[in-house]
C-alpha cells in the first residue's frame, strides 16, 4: 500500500484526507461513495419514476370518473330531448292547425282548446298566438362536458377517442345549429312579433292580448294583417325543417356515443392494476 506523507502535489491532495495520501484508503472511500452515488441516483429515480406512474394512473381514473358524469349526463339529454320533441311537435301542430284556418270566416278561428277534466264542459279555450312571444331554447344541461372541458391537455390524451366523442357530441354542429335557431334565430320572429303589437297599439287594446275576447273580438283586423300570418309561416319553417330535423340527428348522435363511451367505460373499469401498475 502506497503511503504519501504531507504530499506537496496539488494532485494528490486532492484526494488526500488528513496529513497523509492512502491509495487504498483512496480506492476504498471511492467505492463507497460512488456507491453511495449510484444509490441515490436510484432512489431518486425510482421516485420519479413512481410518482410519474401515480401521476398517471390518477389522471386516468379521474378521465374516467369525468367520463361516467359525461355518460350519465347524455342519458338526462335523452329525456330531456325526448321531452322536447314532444312539446315541439304539439306546438307545430297547433299553429299548423291555426295557418290552416287563417281563412275562415268565423270570430273562432284563433281560438283552440284541448281536453280538460277541470273544465266546466271539459275543454280548455285558449288562443294559440298569445303565447306567439314565448320561446323554448334547446338548453340541455352540461355541468359534465364544462367539468371535461376544464382538463389540460394530458388529461384529455388519456383517451383521443373518447376525448373526441364527447367533443363533438358537446361542441359540434348539429348542436351548435340547434341552440342558434331555437334561440337567436327564433329570436328575431318574436321580436318582428313584437314590433307588429306595437303597430296594433294604435287601433286596438294590445294590452288584453292574453285573453280569450281579445282574438274574437278583433278577428277581422287580426285576420286581414297579413304579417302575422307570414310571422307565423315562418316560425312553422323553422321548426319543421330546421330545429326539428337537428333535434333528430342530435339525438341519433346521443345515441351512438352514449354506445361509445359505455364500451370505453367497460374497459377502463375491467382493466386491474398492482398500486399503480397495469397487469392486464
């Protein structure tokens, strides 16, 4: 064994501890700590690598946790589109049956009923365009798709698939086509609705358009304005062959991708892990 005392070469006290320079003391404490090194470079990436793997199972069971939120919500949508179509079909047929009539020479012609147990004769009177200023937007409820939506980039890469089924069941253009003309669009006839009120306002009482007398009485007047009956027709357009052909392909599209995210749903749920660690 090499023993130099009190080197004098910087060199060599370099790796001299103490007075005295010990090659085996050298090699041995260079063992150890490098060693020691490769130990801790271990540890450290082993914790990386552990709390990258925890990482990413985490953001996967959170995408499918979102998932089963989007899936549920797609089901209400199912209800909820069902329930719309049903109202606008019976809206649509009874200002069809009121275009239909427009003609006729009778003080009852804008007045309708329906079925009624409460009633005194067991109908309920009503006119059908007193309710002309109100609207029904197609709003369908997406606290899943925002809560989705809110993710960053890797969580939404968990799935592409997925990721892109319910963005386009969410954000395409069936729905985006529906909401603007069931809104905006329909908007504008109520407002032209409005307008032609006003224009009333000068020759008859407006203000009792809401009662039953108000379209018999003034049935004539109503029946000779013929922008009513245009405002109408063009309402009637707009629900036929605009907001209930995308009500029919929004739901078909609901459909397919409810089928979708179940299945992807199945697998992630039947897939098995040891801690963080996909086995199967």
């Amino acid at each position: 064994m090499t023993v130099i005392k009190e080197p004098r070469k910087w060199y060599i006290k370099l790796f001299t501890l103490g007075k005295n320079f010990s090659s085996r003391t050298f090699t041995d404490n260079s063992k150890k700590f490098l060693l020691n090194a490769i130990g801790l470079f271990v540890v450290v990436t082993f914790t990386f690598y552990v709390e990258s793997v925890g990482d990413d199972y985490e953001n996967r069971q959170k995408y499918l946790d979102v998932a089963e939120a989007v899936l549920g919500e797609l089901y209400r949508h199912q209800v909820y589109v069902d329930g719309y179509i049903e109202q606008t079909n019976w809206v649509t047929d009874m200002y069809q049956k009121q275009y239909d009539r427009w003609e006729v020479d009778n003080d009852s012609i804008f007045i309708d009923f329906m079925e009624d147990e409460e009633e005194p004769d067991g109908k309920y009177y009503f006119a059908p365009l007193s309710f002309f200023n109100l609207q029904n937007p197609f709003n369908p409820q997406s606290l899943g798709f925002e809560i989705f939506k809110s993710g960053n980039q890797d969580f939404k890469m968990v799935d592409p698939l997925t990721t892109s089924v319910i963005t386009d069941i969410m954000e395409g253009t069936d729905l985006e086509y529906l909401k603007k003309n069931s809104n905006q669009v329909e908007r504008i006839i109520v407002e032209e609705y409005e307008i032609l009120l006003k224009k009333w306002a000068g020759k008859i009482d407006v203000t009792l358009k809401d009662e039953n007398e108000f379209w018999i009485k003034n049935r004539i007047f109503i029946q000779n304005d013929k922008e009513l009956k245009y405002l109408l027709f063009k309402r009637m357009n707009l629900w036929e062959y605009s907001i209930r052909e995308h009500v029919q392909e929004y739901i078909k599209n609901v459909e397919n991708d409810q089928r979708i995210l179940d299945s992807m749903i199945n697998i992630f749920e039947n897939e098995k892990y040891f801690l963080y660690w996909k086995i199967n």
